[in-house]
C-alpha cells in the first residue's frame, strides 16, 4: 500500500517529491496540490503551517457574559479548532490516510514543526486509518542528497517535542484568552476613546513592554552630569593622533583641576614620549551561526527587522539555499562534510579565490562553537549563487545570503592580527596616553569586512618626541542609554529567557502592530504613550506577571516536556495553578487602575491620535472639519471625523501600505483618492480607490476599485475623464 509524506509547506513538500522520484501533480484545491510519485506509491501532501488553534467554546465566546478568570478553572472553556483555510487540508488527510498504511511526518524539524504534524495532522490521519504506521522524517536541508538519505533512517515520533509545543499552545491561550479580556474590560473607558476594541496581553510580549517600558523611564528620568576630559591631537608625519589625558574623566567635582591643567599646557609644542610599547593580538575567526547569533548578525549588520531577517532565511531554507534556520546549534558535528560545500565556492566570482586559498592551505576544520543540540547542523550555505542567480527572489535574499555564505566562508580562515602601539607621554609633567590600533593581517576579514571593527593606519613611530597640533578641554555630559533596537532586543530576549529562538522576531513584531512600541531614529523602537500607559498602571498591581521571571520558568518547564523530564499535562496544571493565582491578584487590586483614567484620558487620546494621517476633504456628513486615518492596535482601519462628536465612518482596506494623495481628488464626489501598495508573491502591486466610493460599494457587495470606474480613470496620480 502507499505512503503518506506530510509536509509543513508546498515548497518542501515539492522539494521532497522531486527528490524521490519524478513526480504527478494532483490539484486538490487552489491552494493545495499533492504531490505523487508513481514509481514509489508515495503520496506527498503540503499543510499550510498549522490547520489547527485553540479558541474559546461557545459558552465563552462572548465577552461580557462569560467571567475571563473561568478560561483558566474551566477545562472546557478553550479547544482546538480547524482554522478556516483547513477544510480542504482535513479532507486531504482523511482521503488519503485511507488508501495509505504508512505515514511520515515531514513538517519542520522543530517544536512547532512537531507540534502541527503529531497534534495538528496526525489526528486525522489515526482517526482514518488506526491501523497506519507512524515515523518521522528529520530533514535539516531540503538538498536531494539529505532528503534521500534520511527518508532511508526514518525516526520515531519526537512525541516530547511535539508535546511542549502543545503545552505552548495550551499554556499561552489560557493566559492570552483570560488576561486580554480582563484587561480589556478593565480599560474599557480609555479604549473607547482611543479608537481600540482591546488590549492585548501575552505571556512573553507583555513581559518585553515591560521591560521597553524600564528602559525608556531610565532614559527619561536620565539626569545628565557634566565631566570634563583634555585631549591632545599628535603629529606624527602626516598621522594626526589622539592621545587621552591619564585622569580622563574629570568628574565635576573635579572641574578645577582639569581646567588648572589645561591652563598649564595648553601653549605647549612637545609632547615627551617616555614609554613606546608594541604588541600584537590574535582576533580569531567567528563560530557557526545558530538563529539567535544569525538574527543578531543580520539585524545588526543590515539594519533589518528581526522577523525580515527570519522571514528572509526561511525562504533562503525553502529555496534550497541554506540549511534549516532554526537551530540551537554552534557546533558542527564531526562528520559534517564541510569539503563537500567549500568545493562549490571555488568557481565562484566574490568568494573564488578566498575558497581556493583554503584548499591550497588544507583549512577544511572550521571553529568550534559551544552547542552541538543535535537536532540541525549550525546554518550553512548549501550552494554557491552569485548575486545575479535568478534562485533570489528579492534583493533581501541576495544581502541576507551573501551574509550567512562570508560568515561560513570566514569559519575556516586564518585568524586576523593586530598591532597595537601604546604611546606613554608627558606634556609639561602631565601624563597622557595613546594607543594605536592597526591591522596587520586580514585573515578572515578578507572574506567578513563586515565583522571587521575600525583600523587606524599601520606606522611605526621611533622618535622620542612628537609635536602638538592642539590640546582641547572638552566639556561632556553623561548619555543616557540607548533606546533598544532589533539587535539589541533579540540580546535581551535570548539573556531572559524570553521566547524562543524561533518566535521572538514575531513577538517584537507583534508589539509594533499593536502600536504599543514604534520605531524611531536609527530604527530604535521606543515604547508609545499608550503602551507607557498601559504598563505604568500595569505596574501598580501585576508585577509578577511582568516581571521576566514568570516568563522565564514556564519556559524552563516547556523544555522539561522536550527532554521528557516533565509530563505535558503536569506542566499545564502547574502553570494554571500559578497564573491564576496572578489573575486573583490583579482582579483584587482592579481600583488602583481605575481611579486613574480621568487624569490621563485627554493625554493619551491627543498622544494616540498625533500619528493618525489627515485627509484634505472634508468630512461628507458634518462637512466641517478633514477626516483621519485610524490605524487600531489590531491593524483594523478606517477612517473617522476628527471632530468626535461627530460619529461618521468610512471603510478602507485593511492590508497594503496606504499613501493619501492629498492633491488628487475623486471627480465623481471629491475625496481624496488613496494609493495603496501590497506586496503578494514577493511582487509590488499598486491600486487606487477613492474611499468613499469604495466604502458605499463594498456594501453592496461590489469593490470599486479606481481602476473598474466606467466614468473616469487614474492616470499619473490624476483622477481623468475616461474616453
């Protein structure tokens, strides 16, 4: 009889069937093909992640006839349900499960990865057919070679891992469900009048805001201290250097000192040098990437998100380009056949000659990280692309990949050495030093420039004296510390335990959407008024949730489940019996909130409403005053009348980044007309509607979009008479 692979996505599961044999492609949908392979009587069906949520059951989808603190007593009050896209994948599964005696989950070799094939997938194919087979497939690349060689060594079920994935699911959809509408509730009167049907609170994105939250009071409560420093700029041929006064920095109560000093030399030509001292250093090359050391480098290097850069390097994965991206692993394991991957660089344009060097060097070991998990090797490019491959399907894929190919590449190079010259000096008996840092050998820098740090030339000083050409009394404040960025939060998230390697992008994500932090300069984000709001009353009277720590041991119990330490179930009740005891004492000390709403209401409602964009046309029902652009914590939209009292609505488009053409008007009523730009398929696609009459027609059941008016069209940014 047949067998049944199942994938965790199309691509894979195409990149599966091809690698076992030539492949019939059976369309079962528009969305879902099924990939046979004759010759082998093997079935491979793709999933769409995960087919299967946890929602609330009928007795507790209503939020203000059911008590919240009841999802977390109430065993009945969530289940797992079939997501609305899942009908055809279900009926796949059940269909083919049938006419199968063997089935292997192929889904991503990861916790979730188990998580939707053993508890999303497998259900449906027992329940069809009891008596089916069960194994695993644990892929960590989607090359031919791999796919062939694991689907011979098939494994047993990784039940446990599968197992903290639901205990996840589970633990995170009693805390989110409860918590989210006990807030809520609780906010009611502020969320009325900012425009937001609810609060969102999670588990782990709560616990980030508030620690956004500490970081941005820190800056804001910064008290800045003045201090003093002398510096001395040196010539040296044609070198200008720098060199430090040795009590550098003068505290203020040292003010008069550092000005008493500056005074005595501030004329002088010569500066003495009394100790010259070489010495070099050894800067090895990097260890493997695992995801966190890989979000880290490319958020850092290519100043992206967090969830572009994993977003990237999963297509990379499915694309066949690099190995799995979520990995623990910093260490490759013995037999990994490294000679295998560096033969592909060879011929390569930009990485050729580094490539051949290492062959001509016999450098085929690479640096030794600290982490073999076991489950995947560290990422690694599998193939050799130049920029111009037509495998990219975007200009993100070339950088994020010409990234991971260097960093591998520079695993096997020599190691980089410095030369570092410390000047001792004296200007008029007052002792300063310097410290010249240059580059002696490239090493793997040739290959990484982009781990490389600054470099001052490479010269030699052998005179006993240099001249001054300045000396400076700089007056400086104290900095506060920065804002955090996505590298820097990724580092915070991975040093509290907070998520896991896989989910964090998505959870910094999710606090962005939610309009709770926002980016600033230098793609800092900074927390907004309403998430300083929300966590500074927050603060009053849940602490403990806040607080990493609570965060921080559920996630120690979840990987007790993964190494079969603890059972799934006994995990769950725990964490029950925790939260609610957190609920009770948030609902107990509810009053501390609530007396606060008058005193803040008309801030936060004129904070919220600063970044909601204007229109030119004026409101069609008051006619007075222009209406705006509300954007709600759940990325709902519309548009309202700025004059509150005035209750006028217009829909617009949800999805699509949306620009108003403020001097573009609709020639049929005069509103302003939108440009909205989605990306589908990794492909830009542009429209235009004129809200108002779009919002009058999606009522009736049609979408006039600009481009379907029969009286007019858009020509360069024009609203036109059609001939």
């Amino acid at each position: 009889m047949p067998t049944l692979i199942i994938s965790e996505k199309n691509k894979a599961a195409e990149a599966i069937a091809k690698a076992l044999g030539s492949v019939k492609v059976i369309n079962r949908t528009k969305f879902l093909n099924v990939y046979q392979i004759p010759s082998k009587d093997i079935y491979v069906l793709p999933l769409r992640g995960h087919i299967l949520e946890y929602r609330n059951t009928d007795a507790y989808k209503s939020w203000t006839k059911s008590d919240p603190r009841e999802i977390i007593t109430n065993p009945s009050a969530i289940a797992k349900m079939a997501i609305n896209y899942a009908r055809s994948y279900i009926k796949a599964l059940n269909d083919y499960s049938k006419i199968c005696n063997e089935c292997v989950i192929a889904t991503d070799a990861d916790i979730e990865g188990c998580n939707i094939g053993l508890f999303d997938a497998l259900p449906y194919v027992v329940k069809a057919n009891k008596n089916i087979k069960v194994n695993q497939l644990w892929l960590s690349s989607l090359e031919k070679r791999e796919i062939l060689l694991k689907y011979q060594n098939l494994i047993s079920p990784k039940w446990s891992w599968g197992e903290s994935g639901e205990a996840r699911a589970i633990i995170d959809a009693i805390i989110g469900f409860s918590s989210t509408r006990e807030v809520t509730n609780t906010f009611k009167p502020i969320l009325d009048e900012i425009h937001n049907r609810f609060v969102s609170i999670g588990r782990v994105q709560t616990s980030l805001l508030y620690l956004i939250y500490l970081r941005d009071l820190e800056i804001e409560q910064f008290v800045p201290e003045p201090y003093w420093t002398i510096t001395a700029d040196l010539v040296h041929n044609s070198h200008i250097i720098k060199a430090m006064h040795i009590k550098n920095p003068f505290i203020k109560e040292k003010e008069l000192e550092a000005k008493k000093i500056y005074q005595n030399i501030k004329n002088e030509k010569i500066a003495l040098i009394i100790n010259n001292t070489r010495d070099s250093a050894i800067i090895n090359p990097p260890t493997p990437l695992n995801t966190s050391k890989a979000l880290v480098l490319l958020t850092r290097t290519l100043r992206i998100s967090a969830k572009a850069a994993m977003n990237t390097m999963n297509s990379l994965y499915l694309n066949q380009i690099i190995s799995y991206p979520r990995t623990d692993s910093d260490k490759y394991n013995s037999t990994f056949d490294h000679q295998l991957y560096l033969q592909n660089f060879k011929p390569h344009s930009n990485y050729g000659s580094y490539t051949t060097k290492l062959f001509t060097e016999n450098r085929m070991k690479p640096t030794i990280g600290k982490v073999d998990a076991g489950d995947h090797p560290p990422i690694t490019p599998l193939v050799s692309l130049e920029q111009n491959s037509s495998k990219f399907e975007n200009s993100l894929q070339k950088k994020v990949y010409d990234i991971l190919a260097r960093h591998y590449l520079a695993l096997f190079g020599k190691p980089a050495k410095e030369l570092r010259t410390t000047l001792r000096l004296s200007i008029k008996n007052e002792i300063f030093t310097s410290q010249i840092v240059a580059l002696v050998e490239s090493g793997f820098y040739e290959i990484a420039p982009f781990l490389k740090k600054q470099y001052q030339p490479l010269f030699e000083i052998k005179a006993k004296q240099l001249a001054i050409n300045k000396i400076l009394l700089n007056e400086k404040e104290t900095q506060p510390p920065p804002h955090y960025s996505d590298t820097s939060l990724l580092k915070l998230m991975e040093k509290e335990h907070l998520g896991t390697k896989s989910t964090r992008p998505t959870i910094i994500k999710i606090l962005e959407d939610r309009k709770l932090i926002h980016r600033v300069a230098k793609n800092r984000f900074k927390i907004t008024e309403w998430g300083k709001y929300l966590i500074s009353e927050l603060i009053k009277v849940w602490l403990p949730f806040l607080k990493p720590e609570f965060t921080r041991y559920v996630e120690n119990l979840l990987e007790d489940v993964k190494e079969k330490r603890k059972s799934m179930d006994d995990v769950v009740k725990t964490v029950k019996h925790l939260f609610l005891d957190l609920f009770d004492k948030f609902r107990s000390n509810i009053k501390a909130i609530t007396f606060e709403f008058d005193k803040v209401k008309g801030n936060l409602k004129t904070a919220m409403q600063q970044n909601f964009p204007l229109t030119t046309s004026q409101c069609p029902t008051c006619k007075k005053n222009p209406m705006k652009l509300v954007t709600t914590s759940q990325n709902k939209r519309f548009l309202a009348c700025t004059d509150n009292n005035c209750k006028t609505y217009i829909s617009v488009p949800n999805t699509g980044r949306v620009n108003i053409l403020k001097n573009t008007t609709c020639s049929k009523c005069g509103f302003n007309v939108f440009k909205i730009t989605k990306v589908k398929s990794n492909k830009s696609l542009t429209y235009y509607i004129c809200p108002r009459c779009w919002s009058a027609s999606y009522k009736e059941g049609t979408n006039a979009f600009c481009s379907n008016c029969s009286d007019f069209q858009i020509i360069k940014e024009e609203c036109v008479k059609r001939r």
